[in-house]
C-alpha cells in the first residue's frame, strides 16, 4: 500500500507543478510583454524630443537668418515683435492642446512633450518682450510704465508675460515634487495666461482693424478651454453618481 501511494502521489505532485508553472508562465508573458513594450516606445522618444526641439527653433532661426541677410523690412523691430509674439501663442496653443490630444487618442507619450513646448512659449515671451523693453524703448523704465498705463493691450500683454514666468521657474522636475499639488494649481494659470494672451494679440490689431489671425486664434482658445471645462464637468457628474 505503501508503494502504491508512493507511486501515485508521483503524477499528482507533477501535475500541481506543472500547473504552478503554466500559471507564472502565464503572468510573467504579460509582464515581459509590457516591459518589451515599454523599452520600444522608449526608443522613439529622445529622437522625437530633438526632433521637436529642433523644429522649434525654426522661428528663431528664422528671425536670425533674416537679420544677418538684411531682411526684416522697413521696421526690424515690429517684425521681431510680432513674429515672436505670434509663436509664442503658437506654443500656448499647443501646450494646451497636448492633454485633450492624449485623451483622446490614448497617447500618453504627448506628455512627454508638453513641458519642453510650454517652455518655449515662455522662450518666445521673453524675446517678445526683451524686443520691446530693449530695442523699441531702450529700457526706459518711467517711458514704459507710461505705456502699461495708457495702452490696454500692452498691461495685458505685460501681465501674461509676468504669470509666464513662475511656470517656467517651476518646470522642472525637482520643483514638481517640491510642489506636491500646488504644482498644478500654480500651472493652471496656463488658462487665463492664454486669454489675456488673445486680449493682448485682439486688442493690438484692432487699432489696425485687422481681426482675422486673432479671431482664428482665439477660437481654438475657446475650443481648448471649452474642452476641459466639459471634462471638469463629466468627472464632476461621474464622481456625485459614484458617491
């Protein structure tokens, strides 16, 4: 009887084996799966980080080419000042655009770019303005309080570009988990930077009555903004079923 039981437990204890390791077959697969998954998608991303760092210097690049090849028209000035103005709502725009882009084409990986974007809409603000202190008033400073408080556009203008400025300070890494959450109410001013930033573009070119660039830029400001206040509002709806 012995040797029987000895002989049958053999096969069952086998059999229990087998099983245990079909069943951490079966789970580690997923996990190798995602892993090799995770190193290919990584793979692309510094490529496409320079790529778009690169991309994004064109309009510099361009303002530089055009000022060593005599080619910033009968006023260097308003050109460097509008074009750099024009690209820095360019960036705001697609600094917002990057969350409603991932949410609804599951591509998390547009995350990645959104800080290096959102920088260089400051990039762009700082020459914006560093044009105007510098090159239009020569830093005179009495000459460009005058100016804020004469010139609606213009205290508007400054006031997105002050707001820009502690964005870009907290941008990296360290001050994200300095911050806790007060990272991301503090980036929340992106919102109202982006309108008094179409206030600004509006308002200067309705001296000029020329509305079209800012009335297209300000729809897909609306649409941006529109968007996340429906998706506050879903989850607001969500969260109130659930409770």
């Amino acid at each position: 009887m012995a040797t029987r039981m000895g002989t049958e437990a053999t096969p069952a204890v086998t059999a229990s084996g087998a099983r245990t390791a079909a069943s951490v077959s079966k789970h580690a697969a997923p996990s190798r799966n995602a892993t090799t998954a995770a190193v290919g998608a990584g793979r692309w991303i510094v490529p496409a980080k320079i790529a778009v760092f690169v991309a994004a210097l064109y309009p510099f690049a361009r303002i530089m080419l055009f000022g060593f090849t005599d080619r910033l028209g009968a006023n260097p000035i308003e050109f460097i000042t509008r074009s750099t103005g024009l690209w820095t709502l360019v960036f705001i725009c697609i600094t917002l655009a990057v969350t409603p882009l991932r949410k609804l084409t599951g591509w998390n990986a547009l995350l990645r770019f959104r800080r290096m974007v959102g920088l260089y809409a400051f990039f762009y603000a700082a020459l914006h303005f560093t044009t105007y202190f510098w090159f239009d008033k020569w830093f005179d400073l009495a000459e460009i309080v005058k100016d804020i408080g004469k010139r609606p556009f213009i205290t508007v203008g400054f006031a997105a570009f002050v707001l820009l400025i502690p964005l870009a300070v907290t941008s990296p890494k360290a001050m994200v988990r300095k911050l806790g959450r007060r990272w991301q109410t503090l980036h929340r001013a992106i919102y109202l930077i982006a309108a008094l930033a179409i206030l600004h573009f509006w308002w200067m070119k309705a001296g000029k009555h020329d509305l079209i660039l800012p009335k297209i830029y300000g729809v897909i400001v609306i649409a941006l903004l529109g968007w996340r206040l429906l998706a506050w509002a879903r989850d607001r709806i969500r969260q109130r079923a659930r409770s």
